[in-house]
C-alpha cells in the first residue's frame, strides 16, 4: 500500500525520460498523435469550437509561438491548447482509453504541442511529455472508478491533471514542483454530463477547461504557486467529493512496467464510444445475413449501465453532435446507410427512415457486458427480423481496440477525411503532416505544423 500515490504518480511524471519508454510506446505515441490532429482539425467550422476560438482571439496575444491548427494563428500557449482541445472533440473520433473511460488525446496534446512549440522542445520530449500525460491521466481516471463516471465527464476531470502533467514535463517541472501543478489541477478539476439532456456545447468546453487550467498549473507550479500534496486521496481531495469506488492504487499501478497509453483505442465509428461496441456488432449480423434496413422490426442493443446512464437522456436528438449520443440514432445509420461516419451524420441524422428506425432501437442491460465493463467493451445486439427471425451478433473487440487496431495507413485515411470533412487542410498539406509525425522523434525543435493561410 502506497500512503502517498498523488506523490509518487509527480514523481514519475517528473522524471520519466525518452529513453527509458519502450520503442513500440513511443511509436504508438506518434500514431495517437496523428489521430488526434485529425480531429483536431475536423473541428474548424464546428460552432461551439468556433466560439471558444473567437473569445481566445478576443482574451489573447494577436501572435506568439503556439498554433491554433484550425485558423493557423499563433498565440501564446494558454489560448493554443485551449482552442485545439476544443476543436479535438467535436467529432467524436478522438481516441479513449476503456479502462478509465477517458479520452486522452483530445486534452494531452493540445498542451503538449503548444508548450514544446512555444519553448522549442525536440520531438522526443513532445513524445516523452505525452506519454507522461497519458500514464497520469488515464490512471486518474482508473482511480476515480465507476461512480465518478455517472456523473462526471472523466475527460475534464482526470483530463486537468494529465494536461499538467504534459506541460510540466515539458517545462521541466522536478518532482516537488509537479506535485504542486497536480494541486493545482485537481482543484480545478471538473466535466458534468448534465449537458447531454439539452444538447449544450459543455464538452468542447471540458476540454478546453482541462487543456488550459492543466497547462496553467504548470507554470504556475514553475513559478512557486503551491498546490495540496494530496489533491488525489486526501480526505478533502478529488476522490472524497466525486467518488465513492476509488482505489488510490491504482494510481501508481506498475509505473513504468505498464504502459497505459499502448492499451488507447482508436475511434472508428463518429460516435460516442458507448455506441461503437453495439453498432459494430449490427454491422456483423447486416453483413452475416445480407439483412436491409426494411427487413427490421427492431433492434436491442445490449449494453453496460455507463452506456445507459450516458446515452439514455438521448431520446430526441437536437443536433448533430447530439445525435452521436444516439444509440437509436448510431444503429440507425448503420442498418439504412452502412456507416456511422461524419458524411453520415451531417446528412442523414434526420432521414425519415432512420428516424423510423431509431424508434425501434432500445438498450437492455446485459449482466456479462457489465461484468467486463469498462476494461473490456462487448458489443452484442439481437435482431428481430419482420418475417420473425432472431438475429444475434457479438463483437469482443470494436474495432479500433488494440486487440482489432488501425495500421497506419488506416489512421493516415482516417485523418485525411477528417480533414477533407472540413476543408481544414489539403491532401498536399495532410502527407506533409504525415511525414512529421513519423519523423518526430527526430525534430531537433517543434515549429508550426501547418502553413500560414495567405
């Protein structure tokens, strides 16, 4: 039993180096980032984005060393991180950890990128300070359990403290130091999932919230701002008012043996996760069965409580980003279109026939899905047929799950639409990108990704 796991969790973010992460962590590492800028991207033009970008422009430098991916302007690192990790979860195809039930990418990169850009970090320590906010953040979220997730956005709340981490390793934080940015952090902390009921704009703000009070902990800590020392278990901290499952061991769970960022899945579907377990398993029996949409009665989607205690409030989607927390909406898609992609939404959320069908989708607690939840996403569904056939498909690996994973090709095609999605960036400018990434372990200082628009 360890008495001091905050602590001893600053220490390793501290001082983890490069050298000491195994090869196929650090190349994943450049997967994930990858994936990320092309949501990240996706995001231009998105409303909610657009207005936290506008009050970035308003508060903050007209210039600095930090990219805003989605207008190409500088600023300084604090409006930089803030706007890309808004930008970054827009699309709903940012990637997400199972365990912890947290979507790392969308509020560890952003501080990272603006952070080594402003400091003229190399490639390697954008990787190492990545990898440290993915260890931290997703075992925050694994700490705060199950309970904290039925009321809690994980990713906002766990998501301060992993962007603190990002950032302070960057700005070369020693341990005593990290643990007061983690103070920091945690007291900030917070993400409801209230909005869902009224189709707010609240989860682009999480991340924008998380991104940015992460990255200013950081500095504040480098400045000598002080924090609790015990912000995570202490009897006032994190846990003691948003948990009543956490288990602080697992904060320091086999640091450095165990790799959580190489668990991360991979977005395939644009959707909430909650959603891509079932709709993988529907598209299975539509392809088993050479089943059409009209041949459906209904569908039941068999689920864990965290996908009905999130995408239950969703009977009646509002809007784009609201019917992605559809499940009727997602399966939908799936029977009448074939996918559940950003093409698809924008156009078809709304189609008669998919509404039609959304209203005969339900979700049934399964006791084996719950059971393996949330380590293990089970996609099971039964289909009624008209003509009275019982259709039943299981999935026990979704696609994008380690286990069933995206190569890189497929992430490099992945970021291509999402950029195309938005007309963010051009195919020229995409392969330029790519070849950076998986060059970035040798980029001696981290400059702008992208070409200033004339």
């Amino acid at each position: 039993m360890n008495d001091r796991p905050t602590e001893t969790l600053a220490g390793f973010a501290a001082q983890l180096r490069y050298e000491s992460i195994p090869a196929p962590v650090l190349r994943r590492c450049e997967d994930l980032f990858l994936d990320w800028l092309g949501s990240a991207l996706a995001g231009k033009g998105a409303g909610p984005v657009e207005a936290i970008a506008r009050v970035a422009k308003l508060m903050g430098p007209p210039e600095g060393r930090s990219e805003i991916l989605i207008s190409r302007r500088r600023s300084t690192p604090l409006f930089a991180a803030m706007v890309n990790a808004a930008a970054s979860h827009f699309a709903e195809q940012d990637d997400v950890h199972n365990g912890s039930v947290f979507h790392p990418a969308a509020v560890v990169f952003p501080p990272a990128l603006a952070v080594a850009q402003a400091l003229g970090r190399s490639g390697r320590e954008l990787l190492a300070a990545s990898v440290v906010g993915y260890e931290v953040g997703i075992r925050v979220g694994e700490f705060l359990g199950r309970s904290h997730y039925r009321t809690f956005h994980t990713t906002g709340t766990a998501g301060t403290v992993a962007a603190a981490a990002a950032a302070g390793h960057l700005l070369r934080l020693p341990p005593e130091r990290m643990l007061h940015a983690f103070g920091s952090a945690g007291t900030q902390a917070a993400g409801l999932w209230e909005f869902l009921r009224d189709a707010a704009d609240s989860k682009q703000l999480h991340t924008a919230h998380a991104a940015a009070s992460g990255l200013m902990s950081a500095y504040l800590a480098d400045e000598g701002l002080t924090g609790a020392r015990r912000i995570l278990e202490g009897p006032q901290g994190l846990a003691a008012g948003m948990s009543t499952d956490a288990d602080p061991d697992r904060l320091v769970d086999r640091l450095g043996e165990r790799w959580a960022l190489a668990e991360t899945s991979f977005k395939f579907h644009a959707s909430c996760r909650h959603t891509h377990p079932a709709a993988d398993a529907l598209q299975q029996v539509m392809h088993a069965h050479d089943l059409r949409a009209g041949q459906i009665r209904r569908i039941t989607a068999h689920v864990h409580q965290g996908a009905i205690d999130v995408l239950g409030p969703v009977v009646d989607p509002q809007t784009v980003h609201h019917a992605k927390f559809s499940m009727g909406t997602v399966l939908g898609l799936i029977a009448c279109r074939g996918a559940a992609g950003l093409g698809e939404f924008q156009g078809g959320y709304l189609d008669a026939d998919v509404v039609d069908l959304r209203e005969r989708v339900a979700m049934k607690l399964d006791a084996e899905v719950d059971a393996a939840y949330p380590n293990r996403w089970i996609g099971k569904v039964t289909v009624e047929t008209d003509d009275g056939r019982m259709l039943c498909g299981r999935v026990d690996e979704p696609k994008g799950d380690p286990g069933n994973t995206l190569s890189r090709a497929e992430i490099e095609a992945k970021a291509l639409c999402l950029a195309a999605f938005s007309n963010a960036a051009s195919a020229e400018e995409m392969g330029t990108l790519f070849a950076r990434v998986w060059a970035l372990s040798q980029a001696r200082a981290i400059g702008p990704l992208l070409a200033v628009d004339t």
